[in-house]
C-alpha cells in the first residue's frame, strides 16, 4: 500500500521541487536585474497565488462528481458544464483581479513601478486555465461499447 501511495506521490513531489526551484531563480534573476521588477513580480504573484488556486481548487474538487459517471462518462456532461462555468467565473473575476495589479499597487500607495506586461499575461494564463474546465476529467471520445470488436 505505501508503495503504490509513494508512486503517485513521486510526481507531485518532483513537481513541487522544480516549480520551488524556478520560483528561486526567477527571483535571483530578478533582484540582480531589477528590484522594482521583483516587487511588481512579487506584488503580482501574491495575487496570481490564490486566484491560480481557487481555480485549480474548484477543478479538482470536481473529481467526487465525475467519479460516480466513470462507467458512463456522457452521462458526467451536465457535471462537466457547471464545472466550466464554475471555472470560468472564478477565472475570469481572478484575471481581472490580477490584471489590476498596478491600479491596485498605486492606489494603495506601494509606489512599485515596473508591471510591464506580467499582470496582463498572468491574467491571460490564469484564463487559459481556468477554460479547461475539467475537459480533461472524462475521455473525449468514450468508447462504445455496444460495437463488437473488430466492427468499427
């Protein structure tokens, strides 16, 4: 049992380590640069953070609704559609959420300049994100299994 428990946590261990070690560099990166550049990254990625979670959390929580549909995954369609709009919604106020990031910044008087256009493109990827939707919950071509094998 701890075996198989170790071998789907592997991957997500390996994945935790490498975004923790690009996280580092691109913040070395940045304070030799620039350090108006790494606040405005820093100050953007404190609200990425949370949105890019709130959108994953509401797609992995999608899993306990899906998996009752596992034998008939087309019946899981109408799961699928609240899931995206869900999605979709938490995305899309997230992106605008981060796309003000320098409105914000200034308003609250911080005094960091240097956004460029990070905020704009986190906001895209966190819609990109957020489009999947759980897409990739259920095939998307479930077999038929009223063919017989061979005849198709």
């Amino acid at each position: 049992m701890h075996r198989t428990i170790a071998r789907a946590a592997l991957p997500l261990l390996l994945s935790s380590l490498t975004s923790l070690a690009g996280s580092l560099v691109v913040t070395s990166v940045l304070g030799r640069h620039d350090t108006g550049a790494l606040a405005a990254f820093a100050l953007t990625m404190a609200v990425h953070s949370p949105a890019s979670m709130a959108v994953m959390g509401g797609l992995r929580g999608l899993a306990p609704f899906v998996a009752p549909f596992r034998d008939d995954p087309l019946a899981a369609i109408p799961v699928l559609r609240d899931a995206r709009w869900l999605a979709l919604l938490i995305g899309t106020a997230g992106a605008v959420v981060v796309a003000c990031v320098p409105l914000i910044a200034s308003l609250g008087g911080s005094g960091v300049e240097g956004f460029g256009v990070l905020p704009y493109a986190l906001g895209a990827s966190l819609l990109v994100s957020a489009s999947n939707g759980g897409a990739n919950t259920v095939p998307p071509d479930p077999p038929d299994h009223r063919l017989p094998v061979g005849h198709g």
